[in-house]
C-alpha cells in the first residue's frame, strides 16, 4: 500500500496534502469494489454447477415441501423447462404442497410431472394406494417418477427392493397407461437393466453414452442468471431440445 502512495504522490504532488489523501480513499474505495464484484462473480460461477448447455439445453428442477413457495412463471424466464412435484411418500404420505402447486404450474409454459417416494418399508400395493387415492388424474405430461433414495442403513436385499420397486412400477403403469421411470443413485444402478429409460443421481460428469432419460447434476444447484439464495435438486435431460419435445408428446403411450 506504501508504495502505491509514494507513486501517487510522486504524481499529484501539486495537489494539497487533504486532496491527495482524499483522491487516494476514492481510489482505495473503487480497488475495494472491484475485488467485491470479482468475489461475487466467483461465487456465483461456482454455486452454477449447470453442465454444458449445448450438449443438455434443457434444464430442469424437482420440488418438494422444502423448497416453499415457488414462482413457476420465474423459472421458466430463467432457462427452466421441466418441474417434478413431489406427491407422495411411502404408504401414506401425501405432500402438503402437491396440489397448489400443480394448478399453479398450469399457467406456466413448463412440462410437469409428479414423483413417487419409495419406501422400503411398505410394499408396492400400499405405496400404490396412496398416490392413486391422492394424486389422481393429476400427473401432467412427463413420465411419472419413482424416486430411490439412500435414505437409510437398514435397506432390505436388493432383491426385495428390485421386486417391490418393479411390482409398483408395473400398477402404476397400468392404471395410467403412463411411463414409468426409476430415479436412482448409482448405487441402486443396476434397477435401470432391462429398462428402456431412467433417472441417474450422480456428479457432475457426462452420461450421453447411457441410456438415460434424465441426470440429476446437483442437490443444492444454483438455477444460472436467477438472482436468488434459493438452492434446487437440478437436472438436464439427456438429449436434444427436439428430443424433450418428442419424450412430452411419447411419455403418456405406453
């Protein structure tokens, strides 16, 4: 800092002392700001973990109780194009937001879809149960979604959780005539053999040589360029912008 000064007053030195001193705090000031706004684009680079937007364009958050009250209009203005409710968990759980924010999705231009919970606790025809009874015609326009979380240390067999999840897998998608997907970590990878699509929780790294429908990149993401503390469950789809528009316009044949 000294020697910044001695340059300084080597260069003002016709100016008084009180208009150095103060010339040198504006300039203080401003060096202050800069390094502000460049620790500020730093963070914001690295809380904005999105992959590369030309290789996976279409961006999208899933929603549960947690998340609060979201403006739906305002995602969708910032690059948001797919939003996953959560409905139901487990045998009797139902979401204390679901429905409020599925009528409210409607006026946005987004593509919707619910998810399922799935516990290890409760076989297939209860978890079955609970979202028909609940969730109803309500389902919007994407694949319904069985979320298998890690979420305790007492996991049945893999077998017993391949049976059940398949089990439930196979009403729902009888009941709606509706793809059904899994949406799994990669420790419960091998539920997506013999399935034509699927949802993949892992890090930040490519998957366009799997056969999957969706990659959940991040569980606290930052959705880029909105101005918001709020962090999301973040993910892209795995394809083209044409092939989210055709996977809309398949997802409810089945």
């Amino acid at each position: 800092m000294s020697v910044i000064w001695q340059k300084y007053q080597a260069r003002h030195g016709h100016l008084t002392r009180q208009q150095q001193r103060r010339i040198f705090q504006i300039m203080i000031i401003f060096i202050g700001l800069i390094l502000v706004i460049l620790g500020l684009s730093f963070n914001f680079l690295r809380n904005t973990t999105r992959p590369s937007s030309r290789q996976y364009p279409v961006l999208g958050v899933s929603i549960s109780d947690a998340d609060g009250y979201q403006d739906f209009h305002l995602l969708q203005q910032h690059g948001v194009q797919f939003v996953y409710l959560k409905a139901t968990q487990g045998a009797d759980y139902f979401s204390d937001r679901f429905l409020d924010n599925y009528w409210r999705i409607q006026g946005a231009q987004l593509a919707v879809g619910c998810y399922h919970y799935f516990s290890f606790s409760s076989s297939a025809v209860a978890q079955y149960n609970n979202f028909v009874g609940n969730v109803g015609a309500r389902i919007g326009n994407l694949p319904i979604v069985l979320q298998i979380n890690n979420y305790t240390d007492q996991r049945p067999s893999w077998t017993q959780i391949n049976r059940r999840a398949k089990k439930l897998q196979y009403l729902l998608m009888r009941h709606y005539h509706r793809t059904v997907i899994l949406q799994v970590d990669p420790r419960d990878r091998a539920l997506l053999q013999n399935q034509s699509g699927g949802w993949l929780n892992c890090g930040p790294r490519p998957v366009h040589n799997l056969q999957l429908d969706f990659w959940q990149y991040d569980t606290r993401g930052k959705i880029p360029s909105l101005a918001s503390t709020n962090r999301y469950h973040l993910s892209v789809f795995n394809g083209s912008q044409a092939d989210f528009n055709n996977f809309i316009g398949q997802s409810g044949t089945h």
